[in-house]
C-alpha cells in the first residue's frame, strides 16, 4: 500500500483534519450522504488539540473505533482481547 500524502510535520496533518471537518459538515447537512463518524470525531479531536494545545487526540483511535462498531463500519468485538486491542490501537486483533 502506498501512501501519496507527504507531511514535514504532525501539525500539517492536523491542520488537514481541520479542513477535513468542513468536509464533514457538509456531509451531515446534505440528506443523502451518510458521514463517517469515527473519522470525524478523529478529525474533531485533532483540531481541537492543535486549538488548545490540550492533548485531545489521544481519545482519536478509542473513539474512533467505538463510533465505527456502533455506526456498523466494524464488526463487534468477539471478546475482551479484541476490545482492549480495538480501544488502544482503533483496529481489530489479526485472525
């Protein structure tokens, strides 16, 4: 997998989750798209961190996950290992 986005510093990345939540914005006012809503609380959080300066993007990947379960764009948690593993790291432990 190749990955085209270049950044020099993490502060890029989170300006682009910024301009990420217009995007969002305009998903939820529009009726027939549906948003993303683990990549727009991850985006949400990241914004909010570089605004505050206040570490908010470390809830990015547990929240993220979590929204993602309850939205459906995951499957559940078979037991307590994939959940621990899902809330720290936002993916499902490998079959």
């Amino acid at each position: 997998v190749v990955n085209d986005r270049y950044t020099a510093s993490p502060v890029f990345s989170m300006g682009e989750s910024g301009l990420s939540l217009i995007q969002h914005a305009k998903r939820a006012l529009d009726e027939d798209k549906e948003v993303n809503q683990g990549k727009a609380a991850k985006d949400m959080l990241n914004t909010a961190t570089l605004a505050t300066g206040i570490p908010f993007a470390v809830l990015g990947k547990p929240s993220g996950y979590w929204l993602d379960v309850a939205q459906g764009k995951k499957d559940a948690p078979d037991g307590i290992y994939d959940a621990t593993r899902g809330t720290i790291t936002g993916k499902h432990a490998p079959e």
